[in-house]
C-alpha cells in the first residue's frame, strides 16, 4: 500500500506515552514529547512520519500568508498552555481554512422550473477553450434561487457549451445548458483537477466581462 500510494503521518500533538495520560498538561509539554519522538524517528529512519514545525509569538496574516504561499490549506492555531479536552470544542483550538475568491462563469444549472438548486461552473483556458471547473449549491438564498432562474431564461440552450460536449454529461445529468455570459463570485479552499474544493456563492459580478474569466486566475 505505501509503495502504491506513498502517505506520510503528520503527529501534532501526544495524548499518552508509555501508559501515561498527558491530556492534562499543556500543548507545549505535548509538544516537547513530540520533539523527543521525532529525533527517535530521524535516528531510526525511513519511516512515513515527520513531526510538523510550529511557531509561538506570530501574527494569524503572517500564519496565513505563509500557508498560502506554500500551497497549504490552512492554519491551526493553539493556545499554547491549553490542556487537551476530548471530545469538546474549545476555543483553545482554532483551526483556519483559506479560502480564495475567483470569478467564474456559469455555464448550466440543475433545478426546475421556478428555483435553482444548483450551479454549474465554467471558464476559458489557456487555450480559450471553455471547460468545466465545478458546481456550487452552498451560499445560494431562496430570494437568489428564485431571481437567478428568471436570469437564465434567455441564456438557456440545448446543449452543453463546453468545448468538449461530453465533459460533464455524466456529472450533471438532467442539467439544463446555458450561454456562458453570466459571471459569479464564489469562495473556495482549493482549485484542484476535479474542480473547486468546498466553494460558495458570493453573489452576481456584472463588472466583469464573460470574455475575462480564465482557469489561471483560480
């Protein structure tokens, strides 16, 4: 299995050691358990796991930038005297997803008639070919449902308007095509090959030309 598909074990924090509960002392005593492990592993060597770096004393921008620039997906930020709580959520433990804001076209729906349940993605290539980037539900207002089906109307054709017809037929059946002349906002973590990962609708950018929106500014 490793060999197929290589994986690496990321510790960030130790509950116990050697029949010992540590969840009641601070993440900076976790973490110094942890730094023990680590130099054990780089001794030991050729195991799947490495010991995450952490910073004390940062801003959350700084954090943040960081993470982003390294392709990252976020940040998890710790108090750093907090003790470890079990199944509990604390405010000691704050985890930070980045999320990026892009125009896309929308190039199709599913719904019906009257309401739109979901939005279908798009946007030109490097190439100018127009190709699918992924679909949004989430961030989609009943008032916004509702307007953004009688804005389709005239926008509504047959067939998909992908350079590639069959690129999304079988993720999207019963989709209803549109010309892709309406542009959107929306949030996203990442842009990935399989489209945007846990994107939302912002809302309608009529600033924008349709013509403008390129795969390479995701």
């Amino acid at each position: 299995m490793q060999r197929r598909i290589p994986v690496t074990f990321l510790p960030f924090d130790v509950l116990a050691l050697e029949g010992a509960d540590l969840t009641k002392a601070s993440y900076l005593e976790r973490r110094a358990e942890l730094a023990e492990l680590d130099s054990v592993i780089q001794d030991v060597g050729g195991l799947p796991i490495t010991v995450p770096p952490y910073w004390e004393n940062q801003s959350s921008k700084i954090m943040l930038n960081a993470a982003k620039s390294a392709g990252m997906e976020g940040i998890l930020a710790k108090r750093s005297t907090s003790i470890y709580l079990p199944g509990q959520r604390s405010r000691s433990w704050v985890k930070h997803a980045i999320r990026t804001r892009s125009s896309v076209l929308v190039i199709g729906f599913v719904g019906s008639s009257r309401s739109v349940a979901a939005l279908i993605l798009g946007a030109y290539d490097a190439e100018n070919r127009l190709v699918q980037v992924g679909s949004v539900s989430s961030g989609l207002t009943v008032p916004m449902r509702r307007q953004l089906r009688e804005d389709f109307r005239p926008l509504e054709r047959p067939s998909s308007p992908l350079t590639d017809p069959s690129a999304a037929a079988e993720t999207f059946p019963g989709v209803q095509w549109l010309n892709p002349r309406l542009v959107v906002d929306v949030a996203y973590r990442a842009h990935t090959a399989g489209g945007l990962r846990h994107p939302s609708l912002k809302g309608r950018r009529f600033d924008v030309d349709f013509q403008s929106v390129r795969v390479e500014d995701l």
